[in-house]
C-alpha cells in the first residue's frame, strides 16, 4: 500500500526491496507489477536518477536504467554512464543501452553528433570538488576508455536489432555511417598504442565487429583489419580477431571494393605457416579460427576473386590453404572440428566455375580439375573410420556426429562428379583394383572401405548404368572379405546402390547375391543387408526366380530375422516389402504356395497370442505380426501394379483370373482369427488401427482384385465401428469407397457401409464433435470421397443430410472446414433452404471469428456452382433464409441482405468476383468491414 506523501523514489525504494528481498510471493509480485507500471510514467524522471545515486543499494540500481529509454535527457545520462564507469557492470551494460535507444529515437533531429559527444563525455578531465556526485570515484582513464567502448559498440548493435519503419531505417543508417569518421581514428588508435591493454583491444575489436554489419566500406576499415591480422599473434586476442575479421570480410557489400579485397589475400596467406604449425601441434582452436578467415574470404567472394585473372595464383594458393583445412590431421570431431567448416566452399566455388561462359569454364577447369581430383583424395581419407578399438572408444554423440560428417562427404563427391565426370569412377576403380588384385599391397580395410563409400556416394544420386567401370567394380566386390563388420556394412550399402544397374545385367546377380544371403545372416549386418536384399528384389524382381527359394530360406531362419519379434521391427517391415516384390514376380502357380510357406510361422503365432491374456506384451507381438503381413501385402501385386494413384483406380478394372489373388485366398482364411483378434481387443486404438492396416494396404494394393472381400469386410467394420467408433475404420472405408463404389455388385455393401458408419458418427456428434477430433477429420475424407466417387448414395433414405449439414457445421466450428462443403451442390436440391441455412450460419463466422476465413473459399465456389447451375432455386433459398430477422446477424440490415442477394445472382462466371462478394457480406456480418481484414 502506498504511504501518504510519499516520495516517489521512497516508494520505488521500497518496491524494490520487497522484489529483491521479500519472502512473500504475492508481495514479490505486486512490486513487480507497480515497477512495471511505474517504468512507463511521468513520475519515473523523478525517481530513476535517485537511485542511481551513488549511495543507493546495488539492488536499487541495476532496474534503474531500464527506466529512462527514450525521452531521457543525453547529457544526464552520459554523466550518469562516465560516474558507473567502474561498475557494477550490469548497471553500466544496462546503462549504455539505454543511451544508444535514446540516440536511436532522437538522431538527427535532437542529437546531431551523439558519438562525437560520448568521446567528449569520456576524455579525462578533473573533479570538480563542488560536484557532489562522486565524479572523483570514476577518474579511472582504463574504466572510461571502456566505458566508452561498450557505448560505441552497443549502438550499432541496438539499430540492428531495433524495429523501425524502413524510411527511419534508412535515414538512421545514413547517420551512422557519419559517425564512422569519428569511430574510426578512435579504434586505429587504441589498437596502436602501447598502452592499451589487452582488454581495451578486445573491446575494440568487438566494436570494430559491430560496425562493420552496418556495411562501412572496406576501403574504410583497411587499415584497421590489418591491426586485426597483427592482433592474431596474441593469444587473448585471438578469438576476438577472428570474429571481427570474419564479419567484416563476409559483407556481401565488400565485393564492391575489389582492391581492398585484393590486399586481404596476402594477409591471409601469411597465416598458412601458423595453420600448419597448429595442425601440427594439435592446436584446434588456432586451426579452426584461422580457417574460418580462409573460407569466409574464398567463398564469400569467389566470382569475383575469380574474375580478377591477374590474380589467380593467388586465388589459387588461397584454394590450396582451403584444401588443406579440409585435409587437416585427425578424426572428426574427436582430434578437430575444422575441416567440416569448407565443405561449402567446395560447391560454392564449383558453381562460379561452371556458371562462366563455356571459354572461360575450360580455362578455369584447367586450373581447377586438379584440385578436385586432390579434394577426393583428402575427402575419401577424411572419411576413413579410425581403429575398431578406437572408435569402440567413441561416445555415441561423437560416432553420430562422424555419421553426418561422413553424410556431407558423401554428398560433396556427388556433387564433384558433376565436375569430374567419367574420370573420376575410373579413378575410384583402378585404386580399388590395386588394393584387391595386388598381393603386394598391403591395404588396411579402411581404405578399401573409403573407395567402396566414394562409389555408393556417387552411384545413390547418380546415373551409372552407362559406366564402363561398373562390371568391374560388380566383379570386385566378392574379393572383399567381409569380417570387419563397418566394411560390410559398406559393402552392402554399395551393392543396394547399384540394384538398378543390376536389373540391366542379371546376369551379375548370381556374384553378387550370395554376398548379400550371408550379411543378412549376421545380425550386425541387419540394416544395410535387409535394406539392400529389399532394393534388389524391387528392382530386380523378374530375374530372382531361380534364387527364390534360397532368399526365402535365408530370410526365414536368419537369426534374429522376421520370426523374432525381438529384431528392429522397421527391418522387419523392409524384408517382407522386399519378400512382397520378389512373390510378385514369381509364375501364379508357385506364389500361394510360398506365401503361405513364408506365413505359417506368424499366423500360428497370431493365433496363439490370440488365446492369450490381454497385456502389453502380447499387444506388441500382435501389432508386429500384422505389421509385417500389411507390408508384405503392401507390395505382393501380381498384376505388376504399383501403389495405387489417387486418379487412376478408375482405369484398372479388375483382370480376368481363373483363381483368386492369392492375397485374398490368405485373408479369407485367416479372416475369423482377425475377428477373434479385434473382439478381445476393440478397445484399444493401436490394435484396431495395426488391423485395418492390412486390408487398407491390400486394398491399395490389389485395387478391384480384392473384390472378393467386399462383403465381409464391409460388414465386420460397420460391426466394429458401432462397437467402438474409432477413426481407422473410417480410413479404411474411403478407401473401400474409392476403389469400388463405381461397381454396381458392390455398391450394395458399401451404402450399408455407409450408412453404418454415418449413423453412429451422427450420434458420437450430438455429444460434441471436439471430444472426437480424430474421428471428425477422418468422417469428413470419407465423405468427400463418397461425393467425389458416388454422390447418388445421399439419395439414400437412410442417410439424414440435414443431420450432415448439421454435423459440418458442428466440425466446421471445431476444427478444420469440412472437405464435402466444396462440392455439396451435388444433392443439394433435396434440402436447398436447409443448405443455405447452414452455410450462411457459418460463413457470418467465417472471418474474424470462430471458423477459418478460408471457408469465405469454399462457399464462394459453392454459390457459384449454384448461381450457374440452378439460379431460380438459389434465388429462392437466399430470400426464405435471409428473410428471418437477425439472420445470420444482427449487424446486417435487410437492404445489405437484399443487395447480397442482387450481387450473387447476377454473377454466374466470374468466380473472383463472387469470392469478392461473398468476403465483403461476411465482414459485414462480423462487424469488420473497414478493420483491415479484408487486405488479407
């Protein structure tokens, strides 16, 4: 409470203590509430310089800053700043921003030159023995020096970071740029003399930092960058220099001044001698500092250091320090962090050289090839593993941030091929021979496993099929014994990158497939072998007939393979997609038998965990079995067919069979385990889910040939869903819509179906759709796709459409606007003034409101459709529905209703206009005509 007459700095005081002090959390707050309030008042001039008073608590004077932001006057608060020189620093840091804010508001109408006066502020000068404001503790020159600095520094930092309109940006900019003349002198200066100590040049250099964002001509700061480069002999200075050298050169605005740049390349050459010797001694932070200027002055400016023709060796001894902090010793990121810094500089560089004309591309691909040639020699052995016991010694962060290392690798060589071409395969190749044809050497496996990696880089990105050195690498790689487990792993993981190659040249297969059969029996090897084995079976499906029972045997009893349920489940997945390719592919009369050779195993197993107590553990088994069965079914397409597309379901009917797919032979017999499954376990959502997984897949999949299945599906869904709604039986329902709602023996089923599934949704609804936000979003695809594939099934007397006009306003105002609104005209005609209704309840919603005002879109496509197709009747739902009083609002009068009305139905072409129309009528209904909505 505050007290009578009292004094404001007195309560502020008091405010603070209880802030800083006070056990009581409601007292804490209410004082941060007051000195949040206060901060912005008129009393605050009163009171902040008090206590800023040299006699106040160190509590009451780190807030007081924050106080005087803007009208502030710049002479107290400069004699404010020089008297806090010393400290304490929060209060001096604080102090300093709010005089550069006030520069900022008052530059250059009320303070003309305010650098100009801060240097003044700060020259040493004598106390004056009447001031009693203390002035005799802050005659420390260092302090002031200092303090001055931080002043210079944060003001730059403050109109960066400060949100002004672009003129006052613009005139702000031009200001400061005046205050350089000043700024500068000062700086070359400090940094010159002997007297300055280390903690003055650093601050120097971080002032110097910050101007430079505000784009000060290189030609400017010259002579001060080469202060920079001489302060990189000093140990303290060091990182500060680097971080000023690197934001000054890497102004895209420095390419206007080419001579400046050109006189920076001899100081950064200068600096290969000390990088050499860091690498040399281990000195990773010296390393990665002086690289960092390398490639911030190589690729920030390549073109046009490039360009300058006089220079180019130069450049090119620039690019050659480049390689080297690319090469530098050690394994990333356990003995350096640098060489992953000039990764970018390689593509940047590449690009300028291929962007010239194609005389000047030759001339500098002359130059420039072999130093690519060299970048993959270094890059291949940057990518080498260390010792198994080493890296057995990693942590996991350090071996997953040598994975994405060795991913940016990859992607570098891929991106080099496109310089080096052809040559560069054949080069990979003839060093892969020596190392597995020349018994004279002797080869360590990592560098076997790097050529192997340079290959896979180029060949998972790249067309190789036309490369003559591809049969000899096939004909290699059975040389390569595979007992290092990284190695193999590479191996695979080549081999999967060539399947595509492999299925121009069967003939390959028989070499190499054994390879691949026995890492699929190592467990360590499951990944790449599992997703290799998939890829050659996808690309290569009409040739592994004669391997077909060899691949199903090893598959089966791999250890640790598909019949555990222990085993990676997404490899799981992987070996029965490729199992799935390689079934497809086999003569009809051989794929139901091995099919069910192949799933035996997993359904005897679903059936005994179906007899089973209901617990987490037996739910994971039952989700992973059918799991992998929904993948398996998801590529065994006999008709060669891939993954059904949206558009084309209509075209493929289904193909004369003497038999049925084999697919739908499976899932008839087990169709009552299925059922026995989904009764013990309706209830939980991921079982219901993982089941209705595998008819969707197979239905996908299989298109009209799972005809056959219609019937019983469609009536254990609507049994399930009534049971117990949930939303992926209405996923698997559109999808039963899509493909058969066309055929007229099954268009039966699906209107029970339908109906079903309509019916109890209507009735989960009249308790509220946002309890059901799944099962909402699901209902509206499905009947989207019913309207797009089958409109006539709301001719049904079955289905209430009042009750789904009712519905899609329910989920309209929940959630996201309901796809079937777009193409309701369709039936609208059996409900039209109910229609209309509906539609305008929402759109006086629609903007600014409670819906989305993209529905303003959908409705203005409807009554379009409407106004062209059947203007009478649209005439006559407009007048019975907006002759109701207060409908849709209040704010509407009856001559704004009636104009609406007029407008609509002399529009029947132009669909902008009509969208126009029906935004400006939902604005008025909103009360938000004239607010600004309507320029979005």
């Amino acid at each position: 409470q505050e007290r009578p007459f009292e004094a404001p700095w007195h309560r502020s005081e008091r405010a603070l203590y209880q802030l800083y002090f006070d056990p009581d959390m409601e007292h804490k707050n209410v004082a941060q509430k007051w000195l949040t309030q206060a901060q912005a008042s008129a009393q605050a001039w009163h009171f902040c310089w008090a206590l800023l008073s040299p006699d106040k608590r160190f509590s009451s004077s780190v807030p007081a800053p924050c106080t005087p932001r803007s009208p502030v006057t710049g002479a107290t608060s400069l004699q404010t700043s020089t008297r806090f020189s010393s400290g304490p620093k929060m209060v001096l840091t604080r102090l300093c921003v709010a005089l550069a804010s006030l520069a900022l508001n008052v530059i250059p109408q009320a303070w003309s030159q305010p650098v100009a006066d801060m240097v003044r502020a700060f020259q040493p000068h004598k106390p004056d023995p009447e001031d009693g404001s203390g002035a005799k503790a802050s005659q420390d020159p260092h302090a002031h020096c200092l303090t001055l600095l931080e002043l210079l520094t944060v003001l730059p930092e403050e109109f960066q970071s400060s949100r002004l309109a672009q003129a006052r940006r613009g005139q702000l900019r031009e200001a400061l740029a005046g205050e350089w003349a000043v700024v500068c002198p000062l700086l070359r200066q400090l940094m010159q003399s002997q007297d300055s100590s280390s903690q003055v040049k650093e601050k120097v250099l971080q002032c110097l930092s910050s101007w430079v964002a505000l784009d000060v001509p290189l030609g400017e700061i010259q002579e001060l960058l080469q202060d920079c480069f001489t302060a990189l002999s000093d140990p303290e200075l060091f990182d500060a220099a680097v971080e000023t050298i690197v934001n000054a050169i890497s102004q895209p605005d420095c390419q206007r001044y080419i001579n400046a740049l050109l006189s920076l390349m001899p100081l950064v050459l200068g600096l290969y001698d000390q990088l050499k010797t860091a690498a040399q001694d281990g000195d990773m932070e010296t390393s990665h500092g002086i690289c960092r200027i390398a490639v911030a002055l190589g690729e920030t400016h390549s073109r046009v250091l490039l360009e300058q023709v006089d220079h180019w060796q130069e450049y090119l001894a620039l690019v050659n320090m480049i390689l080297f902090c690319t090469g530098i010793p050690g394994h990333y990121p356990v003995n350096e962090t640098t060489s992953s810094l000039t990764l970018t500089f390689w593509y940047t560089l590449q690009d300028d050289i291929l962007s010239f004309e194609e005389e000047k591309q030759s001339v500098y691909l002359q130059v420039y090839r072999p130093v690519y040639f060299q970048l993959v020699d270094v890059l291949l052995h940057k990518s080498h593993y260390p010792s198994q016991e080493e890296y057995a010694s990693w942590s996991s962060d350090d071996k997953e941030q040598f994975r994405i290392y060795r991913v940016d690798i990859s992607d570098t060589l891929m991106y080099v091929y496109e310089m080096l071409g052809a040559e560069l395969l054949s080069n990979l190749y003839e060093r892969l021979g020596r190392l597995l044809m020349d018994p004279q050497q002797s080869a360590v496996w990592q560098d076997t496993e790097a050529l192997l990696f340079g290959f896979q880089s180029i060949a998972e990105t790249i067309d190789v099929n036309y490369s003559d050195v591809i049969p000899g690498l096939i004909g290699l790689i059975p040389r390569i014994n595979i007992s290092n487990i990284l190695l193999a792993d590479t191996v695979m993981y080549t081999i999967g990158s060539l399947a595509e190659w492999l299925a121009d040249h069967p003939v390959m297969l028989g070499g190499i497939l054994p390879m691949v059969l026995q890492g699929l029996a190592k467990p360590e090897l499951s990944v790449s072998s599992v997703s290799t084995l998939k890829r050659i079976c996808r690309e290569c499906r009409y040739d592994l007939g004669p391997y077909a029972q060899e691949i199903l045997t090893v598959s089966q009893v791999r250890h640790g393979g598909i019949h555990s349920n222990t085993s990676s489940g997404s490899q799981c997945m992987w070996l029965m997609q490729g199992l799935g390719f390689l079934l497809s592919a086999l003569p009809s009369e051989e794929i139901l038998g091995r099919l069910h050779s192949l799933i035996t195993p997993h359904i005897q197993q679903l059936d005994t965990l179906a007899q089973q107590e209901l617990n987490a553990t037996n739910k994971q088994s039952i989700i992973h079995i059918v799991g992998m069965l929904a993948s398996l079914f998801t590529t065994l397409d006999i008709n060669r067919q891939a993954d059904c597309l949206e558009g084309a379901a209509s075209s493929r009917l289904p193909a004369p069979q003497s038999t049925q797919n084999p697919v739908v032979v499976v899932l008839q017999q087990v169709f009552t385990l299925i059922q026995t499954i989904l009764s013990k376990w309706l209830h939980d959502s991921e079982v219901v889910e993982a089941v209705c997984g595998v008819f969707d897949k197979s239905v996908r999949t299989l298109l009209h040939d799972f005809g056959p299945m219609v019937p019983q599906l469609g009536e254990m869904l609507g049994e399930i869903y009534s049971a117990f709604p949930q939303a992926s039986a209405l996923d698997l329902a559109r999808q039963m819509v899509h493909i058969f709602a066309g055929e007229e023996h099954h268009i039966s089923h699906i209107r029970s179906l339908t109906e079903v599934l309509t019916s109890t949704t209507l009735t989960i609804f009249q308790q509220g759709p946002r309890d059901h936000p799944d099962i909402a979003e699901s209902f509206m695809d499905l009947h989207a796709q019913i309207l797009k594939r089958k409109p006539d099934l709301y001719l049904s007397e079955q289905l209430d459409v009042k009750a789904l006009f009712y519905c899609g306003k329910l989920v309209t105002e929940s959630e996201r606007p309901p796809q079937f609104v777009k193409p309701m005209f369709c039936f609208v005609f059996h409900s039209g003034t109910e229609f209309v209704f509906c539609m305008f309840f929402l759109l006086s919603q629609a903007v600014g409101g409670e819906s989305p005002s993209s529905l303003t879109e959908h409705f203005s496509e409807v009554l379009l459709n409407l106004s062209r197709h059947c203007p009478a009747l649209l005439s006559q739902w407009l007048k019975e529905t907006l002759q109701t009083p207060g409908f849709p609002c209040a704010q509407v009068t009856a001559e704004q209703k009636h104009t609406f009305s007029q407008q609509l139905l002399r529009e029947q072409t132009n669909k902008r206009r009509v969208k126009e129309i029906v935004k400006e009528f939902a604005l008025l209904c909103r009360g938000l005509q004239g607010s600004g909505y309507s320029d979005y």
